[in-house]
C-alpha cells in the first residue's frame, strides 16, 4: 500500500478519489470519498478498469453483469457493492470502505507476537465468513428465481475484521453465478493458491460446496497457526490441493476439542457430497461449538483484540482517514465579474453559522466569517477584495470594468492604517498570550515531536503550547512560511477558529529561552526506568475499566501483578510507567485494573505479560491427606466434566489431578466448596503416573488424596 496522497484529488463521476492503494493486472484500487450538501461525506473504495481491457467485449459485458449480480448482495458479512459507472471512458466499480485488516494480517501479526489466535475469536470469525456466504449462495433474483452465486476465492486475504470487530467477505470479482457460466473458458483455473477445493484445483465443474470447503482451510489455518498446503512451486501446490492430506487439529494445538476437529474435517472433506451442504449448516455447527466453550465474543471483543494484535495498521488507518477529510480544497472567495456576481465555477464563500473552518497555523487560507463568540473573526470581504484576491486570482478571472469605481488616495491611506492597526492588534495579542504561556511554572512540557509522550504529574499550563525552543509544526504544500516576502500578516497570523490557545511562542522568540532550572534544594524527578520486555499487549478501555485481549493461554491469573510499559524506544527498551493488577480472565479477554502511575501515564500503554513457562509439575505429596471428593458426570464429548469437592478449610494451591490412562488436569488454585472443569482441559501426558481405574489423585503444595471418581 502506498503511503503517498494525491496532491490534487481527481473526480470520477461523483466520486472524489484521494489515494491510490494498489494497482493490479485488472485496474486501480482508490481510496475515495462521496460528498453531498451539509458537509456530508463518506469514504469508499473505487476499482478503476484498464484502459487496456475495454477493447475486449466480453470482459466488459462480464463486468456488467458482475456488478449487476453483486450490487444486490446486502448482508452485514458481505462488502456492499455501491456503483458502477463509466466517466469519460474509465469503468469503474465502488464498494464499501472497511477500516480494518484483512484475516492474514491479523493471522501473521499473531505469530509474529507470538499471540495464538483464540479458539473463540476463531470461530466467531468464520462462523460470520460462512453465514456471508450462505447469504450469497440463496441469493435470488428479483424473478425470484436463484442466482446461484459461488465466490472461488475465499481466503483470508479476501476477508476483512474491522477494527470494531465486524467481518467482511470482499472481492466476489471471480464469483460466478449461474447466468454468468457462458463468461468462463473450460478447464480454466481460478482461485488461490492454498485454499482451492479438489475439484477447483482439478479444473472441474464447481457449486457452492467449493466455498465452503475454502472456508474450512481458513478456520483449520487460524487454529493451527501455519499453512494447511505447504508452500512450493506452482505444480507441487496445486498436487497438494487436488489430493489434500488434513492432519487433525488436537495434534496440532492441544485445546481444540475432538469435537470441533470433526465438525473441521467435515467442510475439509476431497468429496463435495461428504461435506456441509450448505454453508449456513457449517455456520450453525461453528455456533454450536462456541456455545459448547462458553459462548460467542462479541463484536467488541474482537475489535479490541484486532486493534491490540495491529497497533501500527490502526494508528496508519486513523491518519489515513484524518488525512482524507483534510484533503478537500478550501472554497475560494469569489472573484467579481462584471455584473457583480460569482465567476461561473468559483465557489461562494462559506456562509455564517456554516461548521467551523480550523485554520493551520503556518498554512496560508482565506479567511471566512463563522459565528463563535470566543474568537471574535469579522468578515474581511472589503479589505481582502482589493488587496489579496486580485493577487490570487487565475489570470483568466474577469477584472472589474473601467466604469468601476476606484479607491481615492485619501480613502487608501485610510485602509492602509486600518491594516496596520489591526496588524499591530493581532501582534500585540500574540505577545501577550506567549508572555502568558511561557510564564507558567513547572518542568518543560513534551516536545510535539513525540508521538505519544509518557507525562510527568500536572502542572500549571501544561498543555498550553510548545516549549522554548521547540520546532514550529512543519510547511504545508503551498503555504507562505512566516515572515516570508509577500506573505500576509493577517492570514499568516496564527490563528484558530476555537477557545484554545494558540501556540504561538515560535513566532515571538527568535532565540530559544533557555528552560527552567529546579531551584536549589528542590528534588529533580527520578528518569522513569526501562525495561526489555519480550512480550507486551496494548491495554484497552473496557467499559468503565481497562482489560487486554488475551486470555488464560498467556499465563494471567486473578490477582497477578504486571508491569505497565510504555512503546518500545531504542534498543527496544520501555519505559515503565506503573503496574497493572489481573482482576478477571474471561475467555480471549482480561480485565485489569490500572494504579495510579499507570493512570496519569499519557500515550500507549502496555502490559508486560509473564514469560512462557512449562506446565507446572504436581507438587510432592506430602504427610498431610487432603478431604473431598470428585465426581465425573455428562456426555462424551459434549458436556462432560469433572467437578472436585475442596472440603478444607482453605483454598488449595498448585493443584494437578491425575486420571487413569495418564491423563492430567491442570487445576492450579482450588477453591472452598465444589467446583467444575470441562472434561476439554484434561490431556494426556506421558509422565503423569498410573492411577487406579475408577480414582482421581489430587496433588497440592497442602497435600494429597486419592478420590474415588463417582459417575
């Protein structure tokens, strides 16, 4: 993705296109905008054609009738297509805009930190991708008859998480619908590799089944955490996915029920009529898993996850979208023409009450009367119209006519001393407010150069402009620097269209003040210390609360201390700004609570999580025999579980249980009374010892006991 902005945003029909994200063998991908009256305005994306393909016929009527098709898929999993159109000989299609990653970012990014995707967040995720595609494969007609639509390339590069959770199916651009079939060459190929069914990958005729074996291949890789076909050649990959060899996934990742890698296995089956027959039953079947483990995140959940897991995409997608409301041009004042009136073409000014103008501080813009009491800007029509305009005028604007009346000397010299007053007004009013600022006490205020600067406690005007010395904000294109020859002071002047200050202590002081010293005897504040930390996640606001989107997997317990860190600097160190206290660990999400260092900290702040360690071994039994019991009840495979009596008088910590056929829970800390755990979290394990058939051994840091296993 290219990171560079169009300097001038060129217009396609009714959209405005800003950025350029990509180009392929087929057109360009745009970054665009619809804008209406009232400021309304809302981002897109635009896929442009090939000047180069619209000689072919057939593609052009292909591309009709895709977009006749897809324009009519409205579903929330689905990325709605909005237009299509031709503007002066360029074809183009627009579709929904979702500010999100793809699944194979968020896959790679949660290898890449070593953060294993959640079961749940798994399942949640496809369960979403397989009711879009079942949406789409029902799909009918206004004749009411079915469309009998088929994508051909699910993957995770064609779905998108938002950053608040929600899921998008994108790119039906090879889908097929049963109207469409005389469009496709025999024996032709499409699809991606690694993720095409048997039969797509032999070239032989396909339905909806296709997808939904696709879609099994994203859940089995989100779950395993590495590629279902192992990379190679072209030739060695499409063998792989003709004949496709599943390994089971309880052998791959150790918490994934048996149940839930046959319900996998299913949607992976080489035959078509073996697997779902729809993809809304593979959707019910994920459901009904996640039921099984405690129930579905919300959509909440995952967004905060996905923002957590990609910090550097959405901070680079808030910019992009800030900068794309940026990016419109300022409406020019009208020229005059020779009956008085707007130029055909040129804007009229904004009219008062009209939403607020901001003004950059070195950028050069016409100003515009508004209504705000705070900041008391008249209109300058009459001053600006002889002076500034005239000067910027294009030279093909119409000039006044000779019969125009023209300004006396007496009546110049008049408003060439207004300017000046109100010159000297605005100056005088600068001084003041930087003699104000930089009077207040206290250490100096983060330089603007830091993204996201940690804070010392508050101080009196602290956020009340640059320090001494500190570097104005940088030129924009086109603007006229301060104090440059034929820069206007009026316009130049820093000035915004709100109650805040303005940080003009840049524009006063030509030599940097020096910065305040503590006075003798007073304390210097300690430097914060850095740490290296391997692993860190980004805490996130929770409700009234914070919380971080991982779970038990990571090591978290209730009552465990961590650390608070800021972002990584040089040589990868860490601020540490306070700590954090575990309070709930519920499912991919923990809730935390902040201390007070770590509350006043500003910019992003992360937890520290504990290093991997291995599962801890059953403490040596001691004299002391343990009062309880345990009591085996459900069904295999769907609700069985183990509940374990604690009658002592405290809770026991350090707790394994063993099982016959060496089979091991991990119990940890046991609380009074009674409590129950899935039959799911117990494993087999080669050195657990023997146990007699019909007993559970329970080993504790307090003691041990041997359990007959009611049923």
């Amino acid at each position: 993705m290219t990171n560079e902005f169009s300097e001038s945003p060129r217009s396609l029909g009714r959209y405005e296109l800003v950025h350029l994200l990509g180009q392929g063998g087929m057109g360009e991908v745009y970054l665009a905008r619809i804008s209406g009256a009232a400021g309304f305005e809302k981002p897109c994306i635009v896929k442009t054609i090939l000047p180069a393909l619209l000689k072919d016929g057939q593609f052009l009527e292909r591309f009709h009738h895709e977009a006749k098709v897809l324009v009519h898929l409205v579903h929330s999993s689905i990325a709605q297509v909005y237009d299509m159109g031709e503007t002066d000989g360029t074809y183009y299609m627009a579709l929904e805009y979702v500010a999100g990653v793809d699944v194979a970012h968020l896959a790679e990014q949660s290898r890449e930190k070593r953060l294993p995707l959640p079961v749940p967040v798994a399942l949640s995720l496809v369960q979403r991708i397989a009711e879009g595609l079942g949406y789409a494969h029902r799909k009918t007609g206004l004749d009411g008859v079915p469309l009998g639509i088929v994508h051909r390339d699910v993957s995770p590069h064609n779905v998108m998480v938002s950053y608040e959770g929600e899921v998008k199916v994108i790119d039906f651009g090879l889908a097929k619908s049963a109207a469409r079939s005389k469009y496709t060459l025999p024996a032709t190929v499409m699809g991606k590799l690694g993720y095409m069914s048997p039969e797509q990958a032999r070239a032989e005729p396909l339905d909806h089944r296709s997808d939904i074996y696709s879609c099994g291949v994203v859940l089995w890789e989100l779950l395993a955490g590495r590629p279902l076909v192992p990379p190679g050649t072209v030739g060695e990959m499409m063998a792989a996915m003709a004949h496709p060899t599943v390994p089971s996934l309880c052998e791959v990742r150790p918490d994934v029920s048996p149940v839930l890698d046959a319900v996998v296995r299913r949607a992976l089956e080489p035959l078509p009529h073996n697997r779902y027959a729809r993809a809304d039953e593979f959707a019910r079947a994920l459901n009904a898993q996640l039921v099984e483990s405690g129930g579905a995140p919300s959509t909440e959940d995952v967004g905060t996850f996905v923002r957590a897991v990609c910090p550097e995409a959405f901070s680079a997608q808030r910019k992009l979208i800030s900068s794309l409301s940026r990016e419109r041009p300022e409406p020019m004042p009208p020229s005059p023409t020779a009956h008085g009136l707007p130029a055909v073409g040129v804007a009229p000014p904004h009219a008062p009450g009209v939403g607020p103008v901001e003004l950059e501080a070195t950028t050069v813009r016409p100003l515009h009367p508004r209504e705000d009491s705070s900041v008391p800007i008249h209109p300058a029509a009459t001053l600006m119209q002889g002076s500034l305009d005239n000067a910027r005028s294009p030279a093909g604007a119409l000039a006044p006519p000779a019969s125009a009346s023209v300004a006396s000397p007496a009546s110049r010299r008049v408003m060439v001393l207004a300017l000046g007053f109100a010159a000297f007004g605005l100056v005088s009013a600068s001084v003041g407010a930087t003699l104000y600022f930089m009077s207040g006490p206290g250490e100096r205020p983060p330089a603007w150069g830091e993204a996201h600067p940690p804070r010392p406690p508050p101080f009196p005007h602290a956020e009340r402009g640059p320090p001494p010395g500190a570097r104005p904000p940088p030129f924009q294109p086109g603007s006229a620097p301060p104090g440059a020859p034929g820069a206007d002071p009026l316009v130049a002047t820093p000035v915004r269209a709100s109650a805040e200050p303005a940080p003009v202590a840049h524009a006063v002081d030509k030599q940097p003040a020096e910065p305040p010293r503590p006075a003798s005897g007073e304390p210097k504040a300690a430097e914060p210390a850095r740490i290296k930390v391997s692993n860190a996640v980004q805490v996130q606001a929770r409700g009234n609360g914070y919380g971080v989107p991982v779970g038990s997997a990571t090591g978290l317990k209730p009552e465990m201390v961590l650390q608070v860190v800021g972002p990584p600097g040089p040589k990868g160190l860490r601020k540490v700004l306070g700590q954090a206290t575990v309070e709930q660990v519920e499912g991919p999400v923990t809730t935390v609570s902040l201390d007070a260092a770590a509350l006043k900290a500003r910019g992003p702040r992360f937890v520290a999580l504990p290093e991997a360690r291995p599962v801890p071994a059953p403490a040596e039994a001691k004299a002391r025999v343990l009062e309880g019991g345990a009591k085996l009840s459900g069904l295999k495979h769907l609700n069985k579980k183990i509940t374990l009596y604690n009658r002592e008088d405290e809770a026991l910590t350090n707790c394994m249980a063993t099982l016959p056929g060496k089979r091991r829970l991990a119990v940890g800390t046991l609380p009074k009374g009674f409590k129950d755990y899935a039959w799911r979290y117990v494993r087999p394990h080669a050195d657990a010892p023997e146990v007699p058939s019909g007993t559970l051994r329970l080993q504790c840091t307090e003691g041990s006991a041997d359990f007959v296993l009611v049923e």
